[in-house]
C-alpha cells in the first residue's frame, strides 16, 4: 500500500469543516493506505501562544480525531512534537531551500501582512512541511486545493536534496497531492471559509441544541427575502451542507420544496439539524468515552509516537550517512 502522511494543527475541538474537509476523508483512506496522521503542534508555535492552552487544544484535537473515526489499529496517530527528527529534518533541509522560493509562498505573504513583528519560524513554515512529510517517505498527501503550493515545494526540496545527495537513486520520492473530493466548506456566514478565527463555525462535538443555535440565524439563498419566494439551492450553503450530511434522497427532496417554495429556510434547516445529529451524535458519545478514559488516548498517542519514532529514525540514519554527518 503508498504510505500517505497527513497533518492538522492543534486548535482544539474540530468544527465540522475540518471533518468533511480533511478527517472524514482520513477515515476512508486508512482502510486503503498506510496512514500517519500528525496533530502538528510545532506548527502552531509561529504565534503567540498559552502553553498550557496548546496543551489542553493539542489534548482535544487528538480527543476529536479518535472519536471521529481515526482507529489505531489501522492508521498511526500522534503529536509532533513527541518526534524530535522532525525539527532535524527540517534544519537539513532548511540548507537546500532557496530563501526566494519561502518569500514566495501565497500563505506566508498573506500572514505576513497581518504581524508587525515577522518570525522567522513563519517564513520556514513550509521547509517543516516537507520534513514532516518527507521524514516518513511518503507518497501521497491529502491536501485541499490551497495546500497544493506548498505541496511543490516539498517536492522541490526532496528534488534538490536527491540531487546533491543521492544521485543515483533519489532517496526520498516526490509526494503527489491527494485531492479530496469535498468542495470548500463555506462558514454560517456563508461570505468566507469556515474558521475559529471568523467565528462562523460549528463544533464537531457540540450538542444538538447549540447546533441549532447556530443553524437558525445561518445564512442562506441571498435573494430568497419572503417565505414564499423560490430559492435557488445551488446558491444556499446550507443546501451545500445538506449534501455533506443528508442521503441522497433527502438531498433531492430538500431542493425541490426549496426551489418551489415548498419550505421556508426554517423547515430545511431542522431537516438539515436531523441528518447531521445522526452522524454527529455517535461521534460525541465516543468523544466522551475518551475522556472519561484519558488514559486511553495517552496510550495511542505514544504507540503512534514510538511507531513514528522508529520510521523517522531508519530515515535520518540514512539522511547523516549520505550527507557526511555520520
């Protein structure tokens, strides 16, 4: 089976675009490739930051990820952090990436408009994206439309790395994108990507009655002013959601009474509120089993970290020995 690695940083519970966008899909893939799921908490350090808030939302991701669907009999989960070959990957390769193509990078010109002070660690972010990918060889890395450029760039690194040292037969493979099928996930706001930082999500693990909170004020058909004007559902976020939770069936009955003025926005949302607590719910119920047991999910993370450890160790032995460094 291609080894596939894949990250996602620390920020606490998920909200369900990081479920159908990345975890949901996670969930599939285990069953058809040797999977490494990484809750990329070195990531989250090019920021301000509480410690101990990053520990308690790196505690929740893992809490998250476990309860919607990541088993760890058939995929490795673990933090960064507990991998310190990760950061040595990432200085060797640091000497091969050009400073041009970092400062080219669309995510670190945009995030850098909004800080006063740049770091450093900001303009390397990417460098330690290709050594959290590349320190485990993988091929294949499930990525969204937005994440391709720095994708290249780890190609590029393990391009350049191969060739000053491993001529003969690269060592490390260029890892090709693995786009999931989901389409971006818009917030309740229906303006923007579903973000923390926006506030227009909803908790993967929130309760039935504060999702419906959420969902009645929610944005929909722009155009659709009165109860009795048809909607376009193609245009409606909501109907996007539908289509993420609801079957097949009920997706097409949804457009209909939307497009005939059948439903108001109200009747299409509590519908929508059913289909998604009938997925939803089964994944709280194991979300709170794993806290009742913290130990559990002590005892994955390091499983996952020994097992990571190991791979990540044949790979920098390797990496010294053909860079002179032992």
């Amino acid at each position: 089976m291609s080894r596939i690695f894949s990250g996602i940083q620390p920020s606490g519970e998920l909200h369900i675009g990081n479920y159908l966008g990345a975890v949901k899909n996670w969930a599939k893939l285990q069953h058809q490739h040797e999977c490494i799921f990484c809750i990329v908490n070195l990531h989250a350090i090019t920021v301000p930051y509480e410690p101990a808030e990053l520990r308690s939302r790196t505690r929740e991701m893992a809490v998250s990820l476990l309860a919607a669907g990541l088993d760890p009999e058939r995929c490795t989960v673990f933090v960064q952090s507990m991998v310190p070959q990760h950061t040595e990957l990432n200085w060797i390769f640091n000497t091969v990436t050009p400073l041009g193509e970092l400062e080219r990078q669309t995510q670190f010109k945009e995030k850098a408009q909004r800080q006063e002070s740049v770091m450093a660690g900001l303009l390397s972010y990417p460098v330690l994206q290709a050594a959290d990918i590349l320190l485990y060889r993988a091929e294949l890395v499930p990525v969204g439309e937005d994440q391709v450029q720095h994708l290249e760039l780890s190609r590029e690194i393990a391009r350049r790395w191969n060739a000053r040292f491993s001529a003969q037969q690269d060592y490390f493979p260029e890892p090709k994108p693995l786009l999931t099928v989901t389409r971006r996930i818009m917030g309740l706001d229906g303006q923007s990507k579903m973000s923390k930082s926006m506030g227009n999500t909803i908790g993967l693990l929130e309760d039935s009655n504060s999702i419906w909170d959420k969902l009645r004020p929610a944005m929909t058909d722009p155009k659709r002013v009165r109860r009795t004007d048809p909607g376009t559902p193609e245009v409606c976020n909501i109907y996007q959601l539908h289509k993420a939770f609801s079957a097949p069936a009920t997706v097409e009955h949804v457009a209909e009474q939307c497009s005939t003025a059948g439903w108001g926005c109200i009747d299409c949302k509590k519908v929508l509120l059913e289909s998604m607590s009938g997925e939803l719910n089964p994944i709280r119920e194991r979300a709170t089993e794993l806290r009742a047991n913290p130990g559990r999910t002590d005892e994955i993370l390091r499983a996952g970290a020994e097992h990571s450890s190991a791979l990540a160790g044949e790979t920098m032995r390797e990496v010294k020995e053909r860079m002179g460094l032992a």
